[in-house]
C-alpha cells in the first residue's frame, strides 16, 4: 500500500519579492524530498509564481474581500481545515496575520520563521555591519526541524519558455540580446534616478533589446515615452498578464532591476540579475537567489555612512533620498555588458 505523503501548509502572503523568495526554496525542498506534499498559502495573485512545481498546489487567500479581519480569516481557516488534513504548517511570514491563522487551522506541528529582528535592528543601528542570514537561507531553516534540511546550493531552474505569438510580437525576431530592466521601487530612495537611468536606457539599447517592466499608470507613462524616444526599447509594463511576464523574463539574457519584486522573480527564473542599492544594502538578507555579490550595485557608502538607512526603504534622512545617484551611469552599463 502507498504511503500517504506528509502534508504542508506554508505561509507566505505577501509582498511580491518575499513570496519570490520563496520560490527557490520550495522547489529544492520538494526536489529532495518527493515524498512529501506541499500547499502554498499566499495572495491570489502570487499563484504563477509556483507553476510547474512538482507536489506543490497554490491555496490562494483574498486578504482585501472574503478572508478579510479576523472574521475572513477564521473562514479562510475553515475552508483549508475541511479540504487537507496537514502534518505541519510552516509560517514563513510570522506577522500578526499568520498568527491568527495558525489559531484556527488544524495541525500537528507548527514551524515559524525567525527574522532576525534583533540582528536587522542592529544593522540599521550601525552597532554591526556584516551579511545577516540570506532570507532564502531562513526560509529554508523553518523546514529543519520537520526533518527536511533544505541545501540551496547547486540549484535547478525551469527551462525558458516558450513565447506565445503575443510576445513574439512585442519583441521581434532578431537576435539581439534582451536586457529586462524594471527601473521603479515601493521607494523613491531605493531606486535608481530616472535621468541616469534613461542614460543607461538609451546606452544599451544602441546594441541590445531593452525590455521595461513596472507597473501602475505613472509608471507605464513614463515607460512608454522611453520606448517611443528610442529605438529597440520595449514596453512591456500594462501590456501582460504575470505568466506573461514570467515567460519573458525567462527569456532574458540580464535583468537590471532596484531591490525590488521583479529582482525575485528573475532570479527565481534563473536569470542573471544586476540591482542597485540606494539606501538599503544587500547585507540585510534580501540580496536576489543565487547572484554573485559583485551583481549587487551599491551607493557609495564613505558618502552616505548610514547606508542601510532602513530593511525596506522606508525611511532615510533627507539628503540621502538620492543615494544611488552616487553609482554612475558607466559603472551599470559596464557590468551589464560584462554580464552579457
């Protein structure tokens, strides 16, 4: 008789670049271990991130309709209690909202991930500045006291996808090299300044292919007059569905990205990403899978000290909202080229 695989529930609802994150994980998790079975507990519109993965379904969560306040979430409980019988819940999250959930949903084991709160609080301070542990590498530590010790070296990735005629359109057929740049961030100080970021724009695309992702009306404006100033710029920002985007990042030759969502979602791809830093830095754990640290371009730092001004962009003194002004145009397009 067929042993019942063990079955887990993983928590991680949002934002974008966090459920990324996990994405590599989950998939040297369940490649090392086949016996087991895995849900995926996340927002609605996460769910193209875990296609194609082996024994992983996506349990999707309406946060802002029918799962929402305590009340949503105890229905939202009910619905995976009477559907699954899970062997354990790993909370990769640990936010209020999962703390809630896990009050309500049946298991025999909960694991939750640690932070690190104290060491990011640390790091902000400036009392320590050294790499804290990578948040693929805390992901992976939920899974260890399960029995399930995750190794993330030496990955695998899916292979690159095939176009549909719709994005065949949009790109062409030549042969040029296809460089992804996704130039916005949640924060004007984790971004890139847009003057030299359209000189880097304008630069590559005398040779390359310059692919733009972003999304939201101000952004796509300001994408679209890119592609319509300069020959082989494309705007890919309002124009694709996620699974969309998906293919033709996979299909990309170098990803130019801030510290930000789409970084993720390349790197998950298996695609190389270059990203700049302004007032975050990749030693707070958020650095893209799998990337040389030298792919990370950092704001100079004898110029602006403070630098992590915060984990997540949020907050930083005034004069350091352009940080990343202090990393030159040449220095971008020469790692670029160098990449490619």
């Amino acid at each position: 008789m067929a042993k019942t695989p063990k079955h887990i529930l993983v928590i991680r609802l949002s934002a974008m670049g966090d459920v990324a994150m996990s994405v590599p994980v989950v998939r040297a998790l369940t490649q090392q271990y086949p016996d087991i079975k895995i849900t995926i507990l996340t927002r609605t519109k996460f769910t193209s991130f875990f296609r194609n993965l082996d024994n992983v379904t996506v349990f999707p969560a309406y946060l802002e309709e029918k799962h929402k306040g305590i009340y949503g979430l105890y229905k939202l409980a009910r619905q995976l209690n009477k559907a699954n019988q899970f062997y354990a819940i790993a909370d990769l999250h640990n936010v209020l909202r999962s703390k809630i959930l896990k009050k309500f949903i049946r298991g025999k084991r909960f694991v939750t991930i640690d932070k690190g709160r104290k060491e990011k609080r640390q790091l902000i301070s400036g009392k320590i500045f050294e790499p804290l542990k990578s948040t693929h590498n805390g992901y992976a530590e939920v899974f260890e006291p399960l029995g399930y010790r995750t190794i993330l070296t030496n990955p695998t990735f899916p292979k690159k996808a095939q176009l549909n005629k719709k994005l065949q359109n949009l790109i062409g057929q030549d042969s040029k090299k296809l460089i992804g740049i996704a130039p916005f961030a949640a924060h004007e100080g984790k971004m890139y300044p847009l003057d030299l970021m359209t000189i880097v724009i304008e630069h590559l695309s005398k040779k390359n292919k310059v692919i733009l992702f972003g999304g939201g009306k101000n952004e796509i404006e300001f994408l679209s007059g890119l592609e319509n100033k300069y020959d082989n710029v494309i705007n890919a920002a309002g124009r694709l569905s996620l699974d969309e985007e998906m293919d033709l990042i996979s299909n990309l030759n170098v990803m130019l990205s801030m510290d930000s969502g789409n970084a993720h979602i390349a790197a998950m791809l298996g695609i190389k990403v270059i990203t700049i830093w302004g007032v975050t830095h990749p030693y707070a754990g958020f650095a893209p899978f799998n990337q040389p640290f030298d792919y990370c371009l950092i704001a100079d730092r004898n110029e602006f000290p403070l630098i992590p001004t915060s984990v997540y962009g949020n907050k930083y003194p005034e004069n350091y909202k352009y940080a990343a002004r202090s990393i030159s145009p040449d220095l971008v397009i020469d790692k670029i080229n160098a990449v490619i």
